[in-house]
C-alpha cells in the first residue's frame, strides 16, 4: 500500500492537471460463459482511443477476494488505504450533504421504514416516498428532546436521512439498528465498546420518540447505520499537494471526496452538465474527480443494456474532457458490479492511465480481458493509481540521492 509520508515527501509543484473519471461499478461479467462484458459488448472509440495512446491493466480495491463498498473503494482510488483509513457511512453521508460536521459528533444513515403492526419491518424504504415528504418528516423529528445533547435530523433524498448526535463524550461504536431485511425487527441500538454506552442510549431514546411521532404515517419508523465520528485525516492538500474538486451528484461521494480534503462542487446528475463545471472551475484545481452514477446502478438492477448505453454515453462525451488538455487522465471504476450478480463483486477493475509521459503498452480497446494484459497488470492495488498519477503530472520528486 501507499505511504503517504513518503508521498507526502516527495510532492513537488507543477502546472500540470489530473482527472480522474469514474464509471461506478464499471466491471462486470458477461452474461453467459464466451460472451463479452457490458463494457466489452459497448461501442467506446473514444475510450478505446485512449486505451491505444496509454497504458491499461486491473485494479484491485482492497485485496485479492474482498468484495469494497463503496466508500473504501474511492478512498482506494484516492490513494488512501482503505483498511487504515476507515468511516462509517453516516460520517459520509452528512459530509455529502454539507451538514458543518464537528469532531465529537456521532453520525448516523438513517432510512424512514414502514413496520406493520406487529413491529416487524414492512418496507425499509417506506415505498421510496418523496424528497419532499422525508423533508417533512425529518421536520417533526427535530422536536425531539434529548438529555443533555442536540439533536440534528437532515434529509438527503427520498426515505433517506441523516441523524447528528452532539454533546460531550460521545462515540460511535454502536450497533447499526437497521436488520438489512424485511420481516424483521428493528434492532436495539447497543454500544459495541466501552464509551458509547451514552450515545447508544441516546439513539434508543430517538428511536422510540421517532416510533411515537410517525405512528399513523405511511413511514412509521426509523432504521439507523453507519454510527461514526469524523475522523482526523491528512487531506490531499497536505500530503499530494493538490487543489482538488468532487464533480459529484450523489451525496456519499461528495462526502468521501470532502473528508480526504476535495471541494464537492455544486452539480446535477448529467455529464454534460458536471462537464461545464469542470470547464468554469479548471483554472481553479490541479485534480479533478469527476463520478458516473449510472453505470453501477444498471449492474444493481441486473440490466445489461443499460449498462452498455450508458458505458457509451460517457464514451460519447470524452472528446469534451480531453477539449480540456488535461495532463492526466486516470478512467476506472470503484469497483466491479456484474448485472448478472445485481451487487458489488470482488472482480478486479479496469483501468486506463493516459499521458503524454506514460509508456504506451500494446492494448487498443478498452475492456476487462484486453486489460490483462496491459502494463499495470493484472491485480494492481487501487492505492497506486494516485502516485501513477502524480508521477505522470509530474509532481513528484525523485527518492534519495
């Protein structure tokens, strides 16, 4: 893995740029044994363009075998070890939203859930209500009062919220209360260490004043994950030297990007537009990340076709990114999400790097098999993406005499 120390030590200024784009979930499977991946069956000129002009290969996120979430996935990719480094989802989830996160505050992902009337878990997403409903809701949960802490109820989208707990000596090592299933019960929240036995009974404590208020509406309950505190990170700016921005619709990544250092700019969900963004915001940022949702969602929902067409859509707009001359440009996914598996799988990545500096290897398309056999191999740590990148930018100073 990567030491940042050592990075750290080495960074040098350059007048050079770096992007980073990627396609969520990007690797897959085929469909059936002999055929072609979502991204080997879609039509990419221009991403097997860059592929012919640069070098190529697999990464892995975390380690042969593991399948990431998510969050450690992009940590990985931003040079962070993700078994070192790690958060909670709510720490992520809060930052994503631009809530003013303090250290000491516990945060938690909340769901708004329906339980039927023996307590059981109905529907963990209360039927997906509106934006504009959980912003209600999350209204008349702030009237909860709990001793001696305040209290921080803020929606992010649809049945999906984030629960800040803030006051004096309080930890986040507490069991998530949300069973991951249906027909369940919630569990109770509890302290999983010495220390946040406060916290874990304040929890309860919303909880069940949540139950109370919500009786009688379509979203009778709440469902809690992801208990953390914000951790204390070097950011990209101390140890890469980068002035970096987060071109990012969906919170989680906007979060992840903001704990390591980044500036989540302001964007919505199409690529055309983040790509504006980049365009007015390029004289202000040397690093630029620039995520597609839509690739990993298609692989969740088991639809291939979608995958594909979406996979040639951003392959439609990357004339525009490299309209830009950036001097790096580093395309991959977080992870593999195989639309035959519907979830996130342990497959290894692929990756394309491209600069004017690179030594071109011989792979001119860019897809899971002809990405075995590029220069950056087979299994490459995600974590060595970043220093490849700096290398390439050159922004980084030679090691010893």
């Amino acid at each position: 893995m990567v030491n940042l120390e050592l990075i750290g030590s080495l960074r040098q200024p350059a007048e050079t740029t770096i992007v980073l784009l990627v396609l969520d979930g990007l690797g897959g499977l085929a469909e059936q044994p002999g055929n072609r991946t979502a991204l080997e069956t879609a039509r990419t000129p221009h991403l097997d363009a860059l592929a012919g002009e640069g070098i190529c290969g697999l990464h892995e996120p975390i380690g042969p075998g593991i399948t990431p979430g998510s969050g450690p996935a992009h940590l990985a990719l931003f040079g962070y070890d993700p078994v070192e480094y790690q958060v909670g989802r709510g720490v992520l989830s809060a930052l994503g939203i631009g809530f003013d996160l303090e250290h000491g505050d516990v945060a938690a992902r909340g769901n708004f859930c329906t339980l039927d009337d023996d307590g059981l878990v109905a529907d963990r997403r209360a039927g997906r209500i509106s934006s504009e409903t959980g912003a209600e809701l999350c209204e008349k949960l702030r009237a909860i009062d709990l001793p001696d802490a305040e209290l921080f109820v803020e929606p992010v989208k649809e049945h999906r919220f984030v629960l800040v707990l803030r006051g004096d000596d309080l930890h986040g090592d507490i069991e998530a209360t949300d069973p991951q299933a249906e027909g369940e019960p919630p569990i109770e929240a509890a302290a999983r260490a010495s220390g946040s036995e406060r916290a874990a009974d304040l929890v309860r404590r919303f909880v069940g004043e949540a139950r109370n208020m919500l009786a009688g509406e379509p979203a009778n309950g709440v469902l809690l994950r992801g208990f953390s505190r914000r951790p204390d990170w070097p950011d990209v700016r101390d140890v890469f030297g980068l002035r970096a921005a987060a071109l990012a619709a969906y919170p989680m990544y906007r979060g992840v990007a903001r704990l390591v250092g980044m500036d989540a700019l302001e964007v919505d969900g199409r690529l055309p537009e983040r790509l504006e963004v980049m365009q007015r915001n390029w004289d202000d940022y040397d690093y630029f990340f620039l995520h597609v949702k839509g690739t990993d969602s298609a692989g969740e929902d088991n639809d291939f076709d979608r995958k594909v067409h979406l996979i040639e859509e951003v392959d439609e707009h990357l004339p525009t990114l490299r309209e830009q001359a950036p001097d790096v440009i580093l395309v991959t996914g977080d992870h593999s999400t195989p639309s035959r598996m519907e979830e996130h799988s342990w497959h290894p990545v692929p990756v394309m790097l491209w600069s004017p500096r690179c030594r071109p290897d011989r792979v001119t398309t860019f897809g899971e098999r002809a990405c075995l056999a590029g220069a950056l191999g087979p299994r490459l740590p995600a974590t060595h993406l970043m220093p490849l990148a700096l290398a390439n930018a050159e922004r980084l100073a030679k090691y010893g005499a």
